[in-house]
C-alpha cells in the first residue's frame, strides 16, 4: 500500500473492495484503486505564494513518487521546456538519462488564487551519479529533466559558471512544503561560506561544492536554484552536512553554528552539452574523505592557528629583551593552549657583555604579552583562534656574564610570578 496515504483522508477505503494478501493479514489495493489513490493526491496540491512577497512564474513545486511514497523537491525552469532539480530529489531508478519519468514526476507552477498548473515529467535529460549518502562527497547534485509540454508563457533562468566568492549574498526562491499538499514558495538568502571546517575542499570560488550560511533548509527545498542578482543560476541545493551534530556535541564551537545549506556549484558541474569550466584544476580535485579529514586537520593544526599570532608576539617579546633571545611555548592546558616565553641564546653579545663581564651573576627582568589561546570554529564554522586571556607578565632572568666571558656559555635561571624557577643549561651566544 502507497506510504503517503497515511496521510489522505481517503485511507478509510481499506474496505471490501480490496484483497488481503495472503498470510499476510495486510489489504493489497489493486493497481486501478492504487491510480485512483494517487491521482486524488495529486489534484490535491497547492503552490502558493509567501504573503507580500514576488512569487517567480519559472518556481516549480516537484512531487516525485519513490516505489509510491511522495517527496517533495523544487524545480526551475531552465527552457521553456526543462526543468533544473538535484539527482538526490529523484529515486535511485530514475539516476539515468532518458528513463521515463512520467509515471514518477510531476510538476506544479503557482497560478495565483486559481488551482496549480499540472504538468507531467517526460524524461530524464541529464543527471548526477551520486556516491553513497553523504552529501559532502558527491561532486555534483544536478538533473535536468524533460516536461511533456513546452510552457511557452512562463520564463526559464540561465545558468551561470562564474562561481560562488567568499562572503557573497546568494539567494534562492524555493517550494516550503508544510504538510502532504500544500506548498508555499518562499525567498531566502545566504551568505557563502568558503573554506569552512565543515566543508574545507570548498576554497575556491571554483570549487565543485559550497555551503551557504544563514538559511534553513526545509521541507521541499532541494533541488532549489541558487541565484545572483540578475539574477542567473549559480548552483543546486543539494542537503544538509552530516557534520553538524557531532560539531554542535563538541567543544570546538566557540559561536553557536548559523544554518548550513550544502550546494552544487555551477562552475564546476555538468550542464547539458556544455563541457568548459570556470577552473578545471579545482573542479577535478580529489573529494575522497581522506583528503576532507587532511583539509580539517590542517586548519585546526597549530601551526595554521597559532603560527601568525605566535610569530608577532615572539617579535614583540624579542624587542624587550637586551640580553637573551627569546622563542616562545605553547602548553595545552584542556582545550586551551598556554603561552610561554624560552630564552634561546645570548643575542648581541659584544655590545653589552664586556661592561659587565666581570659579574659572577646578573639579574634583570622584562614584561612579555602572555596569552591563553584557543582554537576552534567560529559560526560559520571557519577555524579561529581566540584569545581567551591578554595580560603582561613579569619574567625574571639571571646568567653569570663572568662565565659567558669565560667559556662562551652559561646557564640561564628563568622565573615568574606564577612558575617556579626553571634553569637552562649552558646557554651560547646566538650564531
């Protein structure tokens, strides 16, 4: 029995009429009742418009039937007689060029107050081989299917290769589908989200895939159109990152995660006969999960997170100090990282040691800009390091310079308020 009659209220013809299965206890409906079934739940359906908002006339609202059960998925249109989606929007039988799909797809385009305009699926034009379920491996999540009648009065959109630019406001008009028939067509806009550590392949304005941030993905919203303001097709909804859950039960978040929207990125994905791409390098580099896992690791590493930061306060420590060159420290502590700072060698030494060079010890000290550091994901998951705690801090240094004049070495004494007393040996001057 269809699944989504559960929800038609015309369920209720589980009566005489139909066979029960044998030893099954279950009634089977036959195939005329089951038609029947199914074309009262698509005379049911609605496409309206979000109250107070333009409702494009090339938005159409997807009812697919997988093995009889309905999804809904958003279409737009591409020719007067082509429709752009996302291959996940179809079933796996559908995944070929020129399957039929008119016993499967139907679409349906907004008419004001009046019912929809009903037309059906002809074939598939085009479509995405997609591996596995996870949206964030699959190159590109296109298809293009064929309706069995032009709609000369409506527009279609163009598709555009130029790719998404970091930061950049997209939009996209899409079918919001609040129960088994009704649907509204609703507006969103999102911002991109290039190298994210939710999808770090994603870097380029070329690159096969991008996440949209600030849009929350609904009922009907694959196989939406991603728009620019001419507004041109820049890309598919596809789905949603399956990283989000684990992210949000983890203690890299220091911002609370924004809404994720996973997209196909139309520089780089296929189109009907067209072969050229925006960067050819970029779209055919590797999406295997072990270069996704390499990508996450080296923006969280130290040096990517640290290095800069660590690099000016080392220069900045350096400056302060006369005697000894300084290096820093990093301690984790939890999942934060402690700053020390860790003389290296006695820097310029013929310029001072010759005045004090008769000094079995001297002590001098200096005020370094300590930091506590974390690393982690801002809320758009890009990789940030904060700095939890800033404050100066006092270092306390002693040497015997009468050694260091002597044996061209000393050991070095290196103290603070909050440590204790650390002694490095046999310090030399700095080459």
């Amino acid at each position: 029995m269809l699944k989504f009659l559960a929800a038609v209220s015309i369920l209720v013809l589980s009566c005489a009429c139909g066979k029960k299965e044998k030893g099954s206890g279950v009634e089977k409906l036959p195939p005329e009742m089951i038609e029947t079934e199914r074309q009262q739940f698509l005379q049911s359906q609605q496409v309206l418009c979000e109250p107070g908002t333009y409702c494009p006339d090339y938005i159409a609202k997807i009812v697919v039937f997988d093995k009889g059960t309905p999804r809904f998925c958003t279409g737009t249109m591409i020719s007067k007689y082509q429709i752009l989606t996302s291959a996940s929007c179809l079933p796996s039988y559908l995944r070929s060029a020129e399957e039929d799909c008119s016993k499967d797809v139907y679409f349906f385009f907004n008419k004001g107050s009046r019912p929809p305009e009903r037309v059906g699926c002809k074939s598939v034009v085009q479509v995405s081989a997609l591996d596995g379920n996870n949206a964030e491996y699959w190159r590109d999540d296109v298809a293009i299917l064929q309706m069995e009648r032009n709609l000369n009065w409506r527009e279609f959109r163009d598709v555009s290769r130029n790719g998404f630019s970091d930061g950049s406001k997209m939009r996209f008009f899409a079918v919001d589908q609040s129960n088994n028939f009704t649907g509204v067509i609703r507006k969103e806009e999102c911002e991109v989200v290039l190298g994210s550590y939710l999808y770090p392949l994603s870097s380029d304005e070329s690159s096969p895939n991008v996440l949209l941030s600030g849009c929350t993905k609904k009922n009907g919203y694959r196989g939406a159109a991603i728009m620019d303001s001419f507004p041109r097709i820049r890309g598919v909804l596809s789905d949603l990152s399956s990283l989000r859950g684990a992210l949000e039960n983890s203690s890299l978040l220091i911002k609370p995660l924004k809404d994720f929207i996973h997209a196909t990125n139309f520089a780089c994905a296929p189109f009907l006969d067209e072969t050229s791409v925006l960067n050819e390098v970029e779209c055919a580099k590797n999406l295997e999960y072990g270069d996704i896992s390499a990508g996450r690791e080296r923006l969280l590493s130290d040096q990517e997170r640290f290095g800069d930061l660590i690099g000016k306060l080392e220069r900045s420590a350096d400056s302060l100090s006369k005697y000894l060159k300084i290096t820093t420290k990093l301690t984790p502590v939890g999942d934060r990282h402690s700053l020390d700072f860790r003389p290296v060698c006695f820097k310029n030494v013929s310029s001072w040691l010759p005045g004090i060079s008769s000094q079995s010890s001297y002590n001098y000290e200096a005020v370094f800009p300590a930091r506590t550091l974390r690393k982690g994901l801002d809320s758009n998951g890009r990789a940030i390091t904060q700095e939890v705690e800033e404050k100066q801090m006092k270092y306390y240094f002693g040497f015997s310079p009468k050694r260091l004049a002597k044996e061209k070495l000393s050991d070095v004494f290196l103290d603070t308020d909050v440590t204790d007393t650390l002694r490095i040996s046999a310090l030399k001057a700095c080459p």
